[in-house]
C-alpha cells in the first residue's frame, strides 16, 4: 500500500531574458533562501494555491497569472510538489514583508541568477527545487502558450469534471489507453469518467516533460505520468510513459493525440 504524498505548491516568479533570467526568492530569518512554497489546501486548484501562497508570503495580490510550470515527488521524500509560473506586474529590486505564517516572520525578498549555484544559505530541498525549475524552464519550447496549455490540461485533469478539459481536446481526437483506444470527444469522455469513478480522489501529474517536436501548428512531447489513489479503500499508486500531441485549431491549442501505456517489464 503505497503512502498518500503531501502536496506543496510553489510560485515562481521569472523575470529576464534568455541568458539573464531570474527568480524570485526570499530569506526566511530562520531557515535560509527559499522559494514561495506552502502546502496545497483540501480540494484547491494547484494554481490558486501557488498565487494564494505568492499572496500570503509575498504580499503579490494584483495583476497575477500562473499555470503549471511542473512537479516532483523527487525533491522530499513523501511529498509532491507543484511548481507554479507566476506572472506580475513589475517587481522591484528588493523589498521586505512581514508574514502571519509560523507565528509571523520578515520574509526578505530579492531576486537570484537562475543559471548561478545556490550557496551556503539554501537548503537541500530548496537546492533541488532550484534545480528542476532551472530545468523546466530551459526546456521550454519557443512557443511557450502550447506549454502553458499543457500545463492546463494537466491541472484541469485533477478536477475529475470532464467539462473542465474538453475545451482543450480536439472534438476528432484519438486517446489511447491501458483499456483501449478512444475516438472523439464522447469517448474520451466516456474513458475518462470510467477511471475517475475507480480511482477515488486521485491526484495525476506529470514529471520530466521532454518536447521533442515545435512548430506553429503543431508540437509533441514526451513524459512521466504518475498517479496516486483510493483503491478498495487503500491508497494506491502507478506510473507510465506519455505522449501528447497539440495541435493549432481556429486560434488555440487542442490535444489532438495522447498515448498513455505502462513502464516495460
């Protein structure tokens, strides 16, 4: 029976170009340099909880957007983290704010070379996070909105609401599943709710996302998926290998393949 993970959320913040990007980061007067990261509360969206977070920790309220950057089950032991990019209004250079977190701290807020080493004030599992946030963001294709819609695909499959993901998926789409092929928007549909209705409070990500083909009209990746559930009334898991395949249909992007199998062997 496997262990129910915790789930953190964490907002990065980015700004920059190309070989000067940074992210935003603070210095907790107790516990070193960190990013934004809180626990994701019962039945939140993974978003709202990284802005909600952002908000609490930061004092960032207006003019902010996220979607989901990435997670991880590799940076503590037991837990999922999620990692949110945020965007905001401009920022400045430093600045201090006081938190009603862990009986209220100053939170010193500064902004850190993405491609530069973490020193001495960082902790390990911050050390980490840095690192595959450092990742995903240099693995990001040009055309980034068809990461970004991926990433809304990826959250809004935690909802279990089908109506929710079904703006995202091409109405001639093919799915292919564990149980079969799905053709269509009513089949996948109908695939899709089968499994929710088994999988009881199911928590779905996607880990190491690797894009291997970018076009104006259509981009592919690779990936990880994982998934964590009640089966039988125990918390069960499973992981496999993934391909989605976007295309661009009257001015957006829709998921026109996805191959979802289990690991060899």
């Amino acid at each position: 029976m496997a262990e129910r993970l915790a789930e953190k959320v964490c907002a990065v913040v980015v700004r920059g170009v190309a070989d000067a990007l940074e992210v935003l980061v603070f210095r907790h007067p107790l516990a070193g340099v960190q990013i934004v990261k809180g626990t994701r509360e019962a039945r939140e969206a993974i978003v709202a909880g990284a802005l909600r977070e952002l908000a609490e920790e930061a004092g960032i309220v207006e003019g902010v957007s996220g979607a989901l950057l990435c997670s991880s089950s590799a940076i503590v032991p037991g837990q999922l983290w999620h990692f949110v990019l945020a965007e905001t209004a401009s920022l400045p250079e430093s600045w201090t704010f006081d938190t009603a977190d862990d009986g209220g701290h100053r939170f010193e807020f500064f902004w850190w070379r993405l491609d530069a080493e973490p020193d001495f004030e960082w902790q390990a599992e911050f050390v980490r996070a840095l690192h595959l946030v450092r990742e995903a963001v240099g693995a990001m294709p040009p055309k980034s909105d068809a990461v970004m819609m991926l990433s809304r695909y990826a959250e809004c499959i935690n909802t279990h609401c089908f109506d929710d993901v079904a703006a995202l998926i091409d109405q001639d789409a093919v799915f292919w599943f564990g149980d079969g092929s799905h053709e269509g928007l009513p089949a996948i549909r109908a695939g899709c709710e089968t499994t929710w209705h088994n999988l009881v409070d199911e928590i779905y990500w996607l880990e190491d996302v690797r894009w291997i083909a970018s076009s104006v009209d259509v981009a592919s990746c690779i990936y990880r998926f994982h998934w964590q559930a009640i089966v039988g009334g125990e918390c069960r898991a499973g992981s496999g290998r993934g391909t989605s395949v976007l295309a661009w249909r009257r001015g957006r992007w829709k998921i026109i393949h996805e191959h979802l199998s289990a690991l060899p062997g």
